[in-house]
C-alpha cells in the first residue's frame, strides 16, 4: 500500500474521532477499535474489548479533556496493508483552552470492513 494512501486511510478515522469525541459519541469511538481491542493507558490495567474503549474515552472527557489534539508523526504497514503501526503525539486541552497534559501514543491498526481500527492501543503522558 503507497504511503499517501495509507495516511489519507489513517488520517479519514482520525477525523471522525476527533468528531465523534467532541460530540461525546463514545459508543462511536468504541467502533472505531476492533471487537477485540487491548487498550493500555497510564496507571490503569490492560484492558479488552470495545466496552473498554468505551469507558476509556468517557474517562478522558469527564476527567477534563474537552478536546483532545493528536498529531500523527510516524506509520507504516506491510505490503498487504491489513495491519499497520502508527506513532503519533497529543495535548489534552480543558474547556478554558488550556493544553493541561502531552504524551506519546503507539498503536497496531488493523483493516477490518475496508477501515482501519484500533487494535492495540498504548499511550502514556509526559507528565511525571
């Protein structure tokens, strides 16, 4: 798969994240991972499945990220296109516009209904 189109794949789902997040349609976001996802967020135990990721996105915005901004920095993926990794960065922005958290994310992708979806997502913060 060419590289400007696998960013164009990539960067398609994470608009509609950014959309769905704003929107609080964490229900949405949860089908944006695959059935059987494995999320690992800071000082949390690994979780499965999209129930978690559900939860997870809930937690961000309650905690008090109204907006989150991720920048994608790096992905690849093999020739067949099924599974790539993508490396990318974030700001957690609260609802006076200030960035309060940055930090770092890592997933494996896979093609799954001619989309890409989050199949194992890991992030952390820079904040110590």
């Amino acid at each position: 798969m060419a590289d400007s189109q696998l960013k164009t794949d990539l960067t398609k789902v994470h608009d509609l994240y950014m959309e769905m997040y704003a929107a609080g349609d964490f229900k949405g976001i949860a089908n944006l991972y695959t059935e059987d996802c494995v999320v690992m967020a800071p000082g949390q135990e690994t979780q499965f499945g999209r129930k978690a990721a559900e939860e997870l996105q809930a937690k961000l915005k309650s905690d008090g990220a109204a907006k989150i901004i991720t920048k994608l920095e790096e992905w690849k993926g093999g020739e067949d296109g099924e599974i790539v990794y993508l490396r990318s960065s974030f700001e957690m922005v609260n609802e006076d516009g200030c960035v309060y958290n940055v930090g770092k994310k890592l997933g494996i992708w896979k093609k799954t209904d001619g989309m890409y979806k989050m199949k194992v997502i890991c992030f952390n913060s820079d904040k110590s």
